[in-house]
C-alpha cells in the first residue's frame, strides 16, 4: 500500500518548511574564527577507565576521596561515602578478591542522567515546574551501581522531559561539547555525554528511547550501549513510560573507555544479566559482518556526511584485512521510513488499549498548556517552554488517531528482515547520525536526523556507539554496532577491537 496524496503532502512541508528556516539561521547567525573547546586533563587519574581505577583503589594506590566537586550539590556526601569506601577497604581481610566481588565499581566515580531518580538529587527533566522536586530513592540501576560501590557526583543535564536531541532547557540552560563549546552535546542523556566526553566523570548512565544514549555518546566521543528489550529497568525515571514505550526505551552504561561497558551492564542489568550471554568469549573471526551506509535516501534526514562514510569504510576494511572476514553492504529499502516507523509505534496503546500520555500533559505537570499559546509566548521570552518541547506538543495534535497500514507493513518486513540477517551470529555497522555534532540550536531545522538511531529503539535490538577518532573539525567520528536480539555481548566484544584499533576516546583538550 503507498502513501495517500495527504501523507506526501505532509512529508512535502516536514521537509520544506524546516530547510527554509535552517537557511535564515545560517545566514543570521554568527560565526567564529576558532572553536573553543575544553583545556587538557591534567589530573591522570581522570584517564583511568572505571575497571582500571577501582583496580588501584583497592589496592590502596589511590583512595577514593581524590574526586574534585564536578556537580557540588552532592559533593559532601559524595566525600563521606568515599570515607567509607576506603575504610571498608582497611577493614576487609579477605583481600582484593573478595573486594571486586562484591563492590566491583567500589570508589569509582558515577554521573547520572537527572531524569533517573538519584535519592536527594532534582528529578525534573528541565522542566521548570519541577524544580524543587528531588528524588525520595534510587531508580533501580541507580541503586545496583550504588551497591557495587559506585560513588554518585550528582546529576546531569538533559532536554526539556527528555525528548529532543539537544540538552537544554529553561531550569538549566543548555550543555555544550567538549570538542568546540558552541556545538551541541546531544540529547537526551547530554549532560552525560558531555562531562563523561570532558573528562569530569568516570562512568554514567543515561536512558534511550530514539538515541538519547547513543547521540550524545557519538557527539562527545565515547562510548554506548543501548541492551536488548527488557534487561535493564526503566523504572524510577521521569517522565515515565506510557503506552508501548517501554518495549522501546532502554537504560544503559556510558563511558570513555570500551572495557567499562560489559561490566557496568552486568551490574545495572541486575538479575537480568542471565538473559544475555555475558560471560561468554567472543570470537570475533565467526562473526558474519554486515554494513549499510545510510537509510536508503529518506528526503527527511540529511545525506551521511562524507567523512562518516569514509570511517565506516575504514572499519569494514580493517576487519577485513585484521580478522580475515567479509563484511557485505546490504541495504533495507523500510529505512526510508525510519522516522515514520519510530513516530507511528511511539504512539502505539499499550496491550490494554490505555494509548501514552500525551506529551502536552507532560509538560503541564498537573497543570495546563496550550501549545499555541506557548509559541506565543516564546516569541516573546515569556514561556517556561523550549521550542524544542512547544514544536513536539504541536506535531502531537497533527497525529492521526489510526496508524498507517503502510508504515506497520514497512516495520513488520524490516524487522524480519533484519532479524533473519542477524540471527545469532551477525554484526552490522549503521551510521550514529547524518551529521558531525551540529551547532547549537541546529537540530531545530533537521529534527528528523534521529531516526538512524530511532529506528533501532523500534526494533528492539541491542547497539553499542563506538567512536572511530576525529574528523577534519576535530570532532568525534563513530559509528553504530547492531546485533540480534539477546546478542549484546557481540556488539560490545566488536567495541573492545574498535576501541584498539582506532584509539578509542580523545582527550578533547588534546585535540
């Protein structure tokens, strides 16, 4: 079934009107001579990854009360559980072993996204209304970190209720990138990515129900993972997840360093952590290697930047010549409609026929918004509202109450598709996004770039970011690694070989 004369009318204007705007943008806004961007690390302890730091914590070459007040709202607490960290430390007699058995991340520094609910810490998701909310106990993979002996410095920055692509918001303000301080950070889990990219946390955990862990992690330089469907909680976020949303969200681990994630999945995954094969030892010579270069042309998304063609390349050639395998281009011509797809399920009831709460009621917090009035209000500075968030509420009440049968059609095929390619053995490398991180405020006029990360949320299957060094710009590369569902062990071995073979994280002060 194709598209109806209205649905090409309404992908026309989705196209246009944005490309007329984001022309006036670049003609008005200013522009700058160099990029400013973050100084060097100079502590070297801030260059440890967290396997290696809690390593030469107990082993008493450090003690945990090093850490400097990053967020310095929870800086005096963040000090007394140090204090107890490392007297545990002095008391335990049964050694090292026993130590990394039981608190595995003990001392280790820890960031957590603010729409996770972290006992004491705010938990308003950038919206004004929330700001003397503060979280009462620790959102599920919060506390398992927290017993694994992981120290919180407080929480981070993320888009108004989380859903857009760039960390800002009227109670905060908006986060900038390590690499140049006028380009955005990513959204949603932005703060993370930032401090993490910067250099100011060790490990943090952000949610992800479009990209919101692997945009941020692509921006900023390091690494993702987004796990399979059901294996971390979502639970004790907000906003919370409605209708169908929670087969398509996923929380996860962020960090510089590759060897971090599979621990920290483990950890935060729970009792979970049995559904996927984590122990398991992965050959990466057995592995059947796949790559799609981009969506297939969809007119909403921007083309691949070339530079990002040429590293994913790279990558294919590598494992070629290193691993002695074939990595084979394939195409899905349902990309195209990747945005479609993730925008259509997003909506979708849950099994009760209850559809989610609608996002203009999230905004209001109990109270009452009109879309209409807050964009008018915005023209004139006068609403608690990003445009971000006021554009999302209005695009809301343009949805048809009756899904397309085209785009269900087009997901049911991609997803078999797919899972057919993959089974439990396959590998396939996916462009992270269109573009290198844009400026601020761009996302605006190219909103549907997401879908290279959204459309992988709708199909369940677990993906890794990895980044792949620095462009011309001395901005982050990368790119995504997708595997079958319950395969999460295979994408994350692939990030250890990526991270070996093409540096990993760069110092963005070194840059």
């Amino acid at each position: 079934m194709a598209l109806t004369i209205g649905e090409h009318v309404q992908r026309f204007l989705l196209v246009l009107v944005p490309r007329l705007f984001l022309t006036l943008f670049r003609l008005v806004s200013p522009g700058t001579k160099r990029p400013k961007h973050l100084p060097p690390i100079k502590n070297p302890l801030l260059t440890l990854s967290a396997v290696q730091l809690a390593e030469k914590i107990r082993r008493r070459e450090v003690s945990t009360c090093f850490m400097h007040p990053v967020l310095s709202f929870r800086f005096s607490f963040a000090i007394q559980e140090a204090a107890r960290a490392d007297k545990l430390i002095e008391e335990e007699n049964g050694g090292e072993d026993v130590l990394r058995s039981r608190f595995p991340l003990l001392g280790v520094p820890l960031s957590v996204k603010e729409s996770f609910a972290l006992q004491g810490m705010p938990n308003s998701s950038g919206l004004k209304s929330r700001r003397k909310v503060l979280a009462s106990v620790d959102a599920p993979p919060v506390a398992l970190l927290k017993r694994a002996g992981a120290i919180p410095l407080g929480v981070t920055n993320t888009s108004e209720l989380c859903m857009w692509m760039e960390s800002s918001n009227h109670l905060y303000g908006i986060t900038s990138n390590p690499y140049d301080l006028e380009r955005m950070c990513g959204g949603s889990s932005g703060g993370e990515g930032s401090i993490i990219g910067g250099g100011a946390s060790v490990i943090g955990i952000g949610s992800d129900i479009g990209g919101s862990i692997r945009m941020p992690c692509f921006f900023n330089g390091i690494f993702g993972h987004k796990p399979s469907k059901d294996v971390v909680s979502n639970d004790g976020q907000f906003p919370s997840c409605t209708g169908l949303q929670n087969d398509y969200s996923g929380s996860g681990p962020m960090c510089r360093y590759a060897e971090d994630l599979l621990p920290l999945l483990k950890i935060m995954a729970g009792p979970n952590a049995d559904k996927l094969s984590l122990s398991e030892e992965v050959d990466l010579k057995k592995l059947r290697f796949f790559t799609v270069v981009n969506d297939g042309g969809s007119p909403l998304t921007s083309p691949v930047d070339n530079q990002l063609i040429q590293a994913q390349k790279r990558v294919a050639a590598r494992l070629e010549a290193d691993l002695g395998v074939t990595v084979k281009e394939v195409s899905f011509p349902q990309l195209k409609y990747s945005f479609q797809i993730w925008d259509t399920f997003l909506a979708l009831p849950d099994k009760d026929g209850k559809p989610p709460q609608p996002f203009v009621e999230l905004m209001a917090d109990g109270g009452s918004v009109w879309p209409f009035w807050e964009l008018i209000k915005r023209i004139f500075g006068r609403s608690e509202h990003t445009v971000a968030a006021i554009g999302l509420a209005l695009m809301e009440r343009s949805h048809s109450s009756k899904p397309s049968q085209f785009i269900l059609k087009q997901k049911e095929e991609l997803q078999k598709e797919m899972e057919d390619l993959l089974g439990t053995d396959g590998v396939l490398l996916y462009p992270s996004h269109p573009l290198l991180a844009p400026k601020h405020h761009h996302p605006l006029f190219t909103p549907y770039n997401f879908a290279y990360t959204g459309i992988l949320n709708i199909l369940g299957l677990p993906v890794t970011q990895c980044p792949l060094g620095l462009s011309k710009e001395r901005l982050p590369l990368g790119v995504q690694v997708v595997a079958g569902k319950l395969q999460d062990h295979l994408p994350l071995a692939v990030a250890l070989y990526l991270e070996k073979t093409f540096g990993g994280w760069v110092d963005p002060g070194m840059a």
